[in-house]
C-alpha cells in the first residue's frame, strides 16, 4: 500500500526467526519436536521488533549497528522479501536493491544476460533494459567476463556488476548494504559519485554500513540499531558520535570484565559461535 507524504513508511515492525530450525535433527529429536510443538510455539527469535521510522522523498537515511543488530533483515523487509510478523512497511515508489554484494545473479548465464533477467525481474520492459545495457556494462567495466558465466567472476566482479545494475535504473528508493568500497579505487570514486547524483536527484536511500564517514558525507539523517530496535534517531554526526561512545564504553567494560576473569584464575567465556559449531 502506498505511503502517504513518505518515500518509506515503518511502524512498529517486527520480523522473527523460528528456533525451532536446527542443524541437527534426529528422528527421537523431531518426534519430541512434533509432540511438544504447541508447548514451544514461543521458542522465536525477534530480529527486529518495535521499530518505528519514516523517510520522506529525498532523504538518505543511513543505518548503523553493530553486528547481530537486525539492520541487513531490516533491508531485506524494505526490499520485500522478509514478510513483516508484526506492524507494516508501507513503500512509494520503485525499489531497487543491492543488499549482499552481487546477490540474486543466476550463476550459470553470462553477466550481459543476467542484466536482462534482472530488469524483467523489476519489471522493467526489456526495450528499457536493452537501451540501459551498454552504460551498465561501461560502468561495472569487467571487460570480457561480461559475457562469461556468472559462476566464473569474483565476489569484486559481482559486486560491481550489482551496483551497476542496482544504480542504473533511476530507482525512487535505493537500498544499499556495505557497497561503497566496492572495487579498486577508481570504482570506489564512481560509485560513491554514483550515489551522489542519485542524492541529488531527489531519491530516498536507505544505507547500511560500518563506513562512520560514509554516513556523514552521504545521508542526512541516521539511526542507530542494536538488538532489533531502534536505539536512537537524529543527525549523520550525532548518531556517528553516539555509536562511538557506547562502543568506547562497551570495550570499557568488557575490558574490565576480563580483566577481573583473569584476577580470579577463571577461563575466559564460551563463546555462542563454538558451541554452534561443536
């Protein structure tokens, strides 16, 4: 449903996980599974939960947040392909997304096709895409291998392909996950330029990134997520100024937790990611 007065229009969003998905599954694990499911309908994990936002046509909003902190799933929702759980996203205007660096590319054809498959995904007519063409392959400038098949590209390769295409079509919004050091640099200054000039024209994009620079010199406001929400809203700098502070303070006090761990002769804490992999 289109927004009103809004390019993007978030409220009270909420997108979980179900926990319930293992790596490992046995045949008495999936039968207790199956016979308690209703007692473990709440075993969910809330990537995003409560968030609240809107951008108006010709803001560029960057989002920051450490990892683990729901701002990739939040682009996956605006971008519709993570159905929201809770709350609504209401969108005006064409989409276009490059949310993991060469991401959605059919590996098996060739570069030249994948632009086609693309712009029909899009809906683009494919008199449009085929006018497009020739600017999207001077611009991701990958030379021969446009016409090789996807598969046999570098994850550099994919990536440029992807922004070129994403940044082709003149979107209303542009979603945008860590591309802006994308490539050498002389592709970095393309691109950055590249969105610069979509700035200018008046298109809403939403930036995810870790680049603290690139949220100043690219967006005119930011928002700052931990946990799945929201944790604080306002101006490019003090957003920046406030991620660093609380990142100061954390390293601070993990710091200070060590060091008391080491005091007492314990061993250091299991981390969460090798027990996952044990």
């Amino acid at each position: 449903m289109p927004a009103t007065g809004y390019a993007i229009d978030v409220r009270d969003l909420g997108v979980r996980y179900n926990l319930h998905l293992t790596r490992r599954t046995t045949i008495k694990g999936s039968l207790a599974e199956w016979v308690g499911r209703r007692q473990r309908d709440d075993r969910f994990f809330w990537a995003l939960r409560h968030v609240d936002f809107r951008i108006a046509h010709g803001e560029s909003l960057g989002v920051l947040g450490p990892n683990g902190a729901g701002k990739s799933t939040l682009l996956l929702a605006l971008a519709g392909i993570l159905a929201p759980d809770e709350g609504s996203i209401r969108v005006s205007g064409r989409v276009s997304s490059l949310l993991t660096l060469g991401a959605g590319f059919e590996m098996e054809v060739s570069g030249r096709e994948n632009i086609a498959l693309i712009g029909a995904f899009m809906g683009i007519r494919h008199r449009v895409m085929r006018e497009l063409t020739p600017s999207i392959i001077e611009f991701a400038d990958i030379g021969p291998f446009i016409d090789a098949p996807v598969r046999t590209y570098s994850s550099g390769m994919r990536a440029r392909l992807g922004f070129s295409i994403a940044t082709a079509i003149a979107p209303d919004i542009l979603l945008l996950d860590e591309v802006l050091g994308t490539g050498d640099e002389d592709f970095r200054a393309r691109s950055q330029q590249r969105i610069r000039d979509l700035v200018g024209r008046a298109r809403a994009i939403v930036l995810v990134t870790h680049d603290l620079n690139s949220v100043s010199e690219y967006c005119n406001r930011a928002i700052l997520m931990e946990l799945g929400q929201v944790l604080y809203e306002g101006e490019p700098q003090a957003t920046v100024e406030f991620y660093k502070d609380r990142v100061r303070k954390r390293k601070a006090r993990l710091a200070e937790e060590e060091a008391a761990r080491e005091a007492a002769g314990l061993p250091p804490p299991v981390r969460l990611d090798e027990v996952a992999s044990s």
